[in-house]
C-alpha cells in the first residue's frame, strides 16, 4: 500500500491576487456584520433575539451603505 501525496496545486499565474484578498475580507466583514446585528435581550427570563437596527432607529442609514442592490 502506497502512501497518499498531498498534490500542490499552482494558481493560474494571471490571477490577481489583491482581487482575491477584496473578497475575502468582503465575505468576512459581512458576516461580522451579520453576527454584530443580531442583539440579544432577556425578556421574561428568556433569552431572545433582537435587531439592532430596531432597537437603535438611527442605524438604519447605514444598510444601505453596504446595499449593492443597484436596481430601482
């Protein structure tokens, strides 16, 4: 039986690596941001969730900072 050997793989060398690390550090920050919304409360000796945004009126301004939707 024969040992396995992890394969190295090599990217394409016209790929542009800054473009890679703007989606990554855009995936983690949305989902920072998706963690950061979410508040929890104890109400009736039970923990429950809330949104920030409905507890805090002023932030709702900005969502849509970080809306990419371009449609009307």
């Amino acid at each position: 039986m024969q040992g396995s050997r992890a394969e190295v793989v090599v990217p394409a060398p016209d790929r542009d690596r800054f473009i890679d690390l703007v989606r990554v550090t855009s995936m983690v920050v949305v989902v920072l941001l998706h963690w950061l919304s979410v508040m929890p409360d104890l109400a009736g000796g039970k923990v429950v969730d809330q949104n920030v945004v409905a507890v805090i009126p002023g932030l709702w301004p900005l969502t849509w900072t970080g809306d990419g939707d371009d449609r009307p």
